[in-house]
C-alpha cells in the first residue's frame, strides 16, 4: 500500500493540503510547514487534490 509523504525541505507552508483533506494533513504552527497525520492514506480523491492542490508539488505517494 502507498504511503503518504510531505518532502519538507519543498513544503512552503501554503496549508492547501490541510484545506482539502484535514484528514491526512495537518499544519505544524511552530515549523509553518504540513505535515502527515495519516501516512497509510485516507480517501484516495482527497490525497490526489491535495497533491494537484500544492503548488511546489512536495506531497507524494510511495510505494
């Protein structure tokens, strides 16, 4: 099964992950950066927003 990963070092901060899918991302107030609360996934349409949602492309699936 695919995990979800947020590549930190690319992540701005923006929270449009956090906005479409609060169910596998979360935001880190202290960092400013999103951040993975759910990596085994959630609904799958939500992760694929969140992924074509972010605008420095930092959120994956991996095998």
């Amino acid at each position: 099964m695919a995990k979800v990963v947020i590549d930190a070092d690319e992540c701005t901060g923006c929270e449009s992950c956090v906005e479409v899918c609060p169910e596998v991302f979360a935001f880190d107030e202290e960092t400013e950066l999103a951040y993975v609360i759910k990596p085994e996934g959630g609904p799958e349409d939500c992760i694929e927003e969140a992924i074509d949602s972010c605008p420095v492309e930092c959120i994956s699936l991996e095998d």
